[in-house]
C-alpha cells in the first residue's frame, strides 16, 4: 500500500480526546490532525517524537490532516486503524497470506447477524472463510502485543469467529503488526485478560491466529512475514 502523495514530516506535541493529535510541522506551525486509532497507543504518543501525517484537503473537511506514523526509537510505527483491512486485502493478492491462498472473491464488511460485521469473507464455490483483521501498535519486552486498551468489540470479534468454526465455516483472525522491531506475537493477558482467555479458546476451537508484521517505511506500508505466536 503506498501514500498517493509523499506524507508531511512534524513533531507531535500531544494526542487529546482520543482522535485528535496537536503536531508541529517544519516551520514552526501548529496544526490539529486526525487520530484514526481509538486504542490507547502505549509508547506511541511521546511528546516530541518525529510523525508523518497525510493531507486531504477536500472541501468539508474539518481536519485535512491525519496521522499517519511515528517514530519510535529507530522504526516507524503505522497508528493509521483504516489501513490493515487493505493491506491484508493486497497481501492475500499477492500470495504474502500463504494460508488465505485458493479463494475466488473477496468480500468486505461482511454482516454476519444483525449486530455484527466482520471485516473480510473469502469465498470459493460454497466455501466460506470468515476473516477479522486487527491493527497491532504495542511492544511489551520486545514482543507486539493486543490490545492495548479494554476492548469489548474485539472480544466480541473473537466470540464471532468461534460461533462460525463451530458451524463448520473456516474462520481466521489476522494481526498487523505496523512497526518492525517485534519478533513474536501475544494476547495482551495484562491489559484486558477476557480477551487473551477468548483469543485461546479460538484457538482451541480451529480458528485461525494470524500475526503478520508489516513494514512501514514513510512511501508505504506492505505485509511481510508471520510471527509466532506465543500462548
């Protein structure tokens, strides 16, 4: 996936109310950016730190710009939530997901009951494989880790896709993993445990744990390889 055009560099002054981030970009201006990431973003929000942000000046729009990366230590980190459904779209096209290969469609926002979507279906004749993605931006000790926040609707996520295996669809949950620096993958069991006790008992069942990191240069972002997972 590459930036249509090149990101703008800045220095984050803070990130408030969750969405909205203050940036100070080269020259000294100041400028409010979008936050797309609704987790917490433990170790990504230190004052000071380097960012790149996109701009999008379209008429309507009340903030044209978003935050897209920052820099922390030597890599960057991906914050941008809207991008990992796109990236794994890609990377299953490309043959990068070796274990989502053979299907002749892709679906996306897939309504599975009247509360609830998933983000991608992969489908071949009758056969169906459910998949929700997840955007990783944590590193406890060296490893990524989700979530880094509570999550109700990512436990629900999880619950989804154990009701689908149970019914004998194949279901998968894929991990990005938007920063370079992490070598294996777990459930945060320290932040919110009922998600790492639900993402086992996935795992018990046949679903799919996917943890894919991805590379994150300021041109583009792409899928490179699947980490181990550690239970």
């Amino acid at each position: 996936m590459r930036f249509p055009s090149p990101l703008i560099p800045g220095v984050v002054i803070r990130r408030y109310k969750r969405f909205l981030a203050e940036v100070r970009l080269r020259g000294g201006r100041v400028v409010t950016a979008h936050c797309p990431n609704s987790g917490s973003l433990i170790g990504c929000t230190a004052p000071g730190s380097a960012v790149l942000l996109s701009h999008h000046p379209a008429q309507g729009r009340r903030l044209t710009y978003t935050w897209e990366m920052i820099r922390v230590g030597r890599v960057w980190v991906g914050v941008n939530t809207m991008h990992p459904n796109r990236l794994v779209e890609e990377a299953i096209a490309r043959g990068v997901i070796e274990e989502l290969q053979g299907y002749d469609r892709i679906r996306r926002e897939v309504r599975i009951n009247p509360r609830s979507r998933l983000d991608l279906c992969l489908e071949r004749g009758d056969e169906r494989c459910y998949v929700e993605v997840k955007s990783v931006t944590l590193r406890l000790d060296g490893i990524a880790a989700f979530p880094d926040t509570v999550t109700e609707r990512g436990t629900k996520h999880v619950k989804e896709l154990v009701r689908l295996r149970r019914r004998g669809h194949r279901a998968a949950l894929v991990f990005v993993i938007q920063r370079a620096d992490c070598a294996m993958f777990r459930p945060a069991d320290e932040i919110d445990p009922l998600y790492g006790r639900w993402l086992r008992r996935a795992l018990q069942v046949g679903v799919e744990i996917l943890p894919y990191r991805a590379r994150v240069p300021p041109r583009g972002i792409t899928l490179r390889q699947r980490l181990p997972l550690i239970l």
